[in-house]
C-alpha cells in the first residue's frame, strides 16, 4: 500500500469538508474503501467532522475504528479546524439521501425511493432499482421498465430497501 500525496493545509480556505475529503480520499481508497462525503459542521466547544464510507459488503465497527484512527492523523497534520473537533467515521446507512453524482453511480442497482411532486406519477413517488443519472435526470427500474425522473421535478432520493417504504 502506498500513500499519496496529500493537500497543503489551506488548499481550501473556509471549506474544511474539502480539505478534508482531499487528505483521507487516497488514505480510505488505499484500504479498498469508497468516501461518499465528508461533512464538517462547526459547533459551540466542538466542530463535528463526518465520514460517510462504505465498500462492498458493508462497513463494520472495526473498519470504521481503523479508519477514523488513520484519517484522525491526517486531519490533525493536514487542516486546521481552529479548535477541537468530534470526528464520525460512519456507513452511509439504509435509507441514505443521495446527493453526488458518485452516490448515484455507487448504489446503481440498489432500491430508491425518488420523491418527485411535480412528475405525473401516483402520489409523486417512484420506487424501483437505481440504475444512476442520466444528464441531470434520475434513471429508475420499475418492473423492467426504465423511468426517468426529470432532475428538476425530483425533491429527494434516498436508498430504499424492502420494508422501508
């Protein structure tokens, strides 16, 4: 395994999340992990600064301890928080929102639920497999059948597995 270059501390002056997403990204992808996103919230006595990482099969308690001791070093070398920070190194859940570009190529095949109101369908929700974005349009499987939801029509699209409708 070899690590890559990292960022100049202030790469990014003001966005700690993108500072901080360029010195863990090589790290995390070293290891066989993929960062979906990185939150920074600045707060009273503690900022909170959030991984969201996953890879096939799964992320446990282990790998997220392991990750957050290596990025907790970067980050400490790599960027200036201007005080104490919390950092949560965590999966990105079952019922995520999708927001990135990458999310939406990430859980391709998995079930979605897209909230459009303003697309004619009942009750303004589609349900069905994710098969990613075409354009700014969101592509969907219903029963074998390809739905695009016009980008600007769609509210939210979070991950959707059985039973969590």
């Amino acid at each position: 395994m070899t690590e890559t270059a990292q960022p100049e501390p202030d790469a990014e002056p003001g966005r700690a999340d993108l500072v901080a997403e360029r010195a863990v990204r090589p790290m995390i992808e070293d290891l066989g992990y993929t960062l979906l996103d990185v939150e920074y919230k600045p707060g009273g006595a503690r900022g909170v600064l959030k991984l969201v990482v996953d890879r096939p099969g799964g992320l446990s308690v282990d790998d997220c301890a392991a990750i957050s001791r290596r990025a907790g070093d970067l980050i400490d070398v790599y960027l200036d928080l201007a005080g104490p920070y919390h950092l949560e190194v965590t999966s990105p859940g079952l019922t995520r929102a999708l927001r990135r570009p990458a999310e939406f190529a990430h859980f391709a095949g998995r079930r979605v639920k897209v909230v459009c109101p303003g697309f004619e369908v009942p009750g303004g929700v589609v349900i069905g497999r994710l098969e990613g974005l075409v354009g700014e349009d969101v592509a969907v499987e219903v029963d074998g059948e390809q739905v695009l939801v016009p980008g600007d029509q769609t509210k939210r699209v979070r991950l959707c597995p059985e039973g969590f409708e």
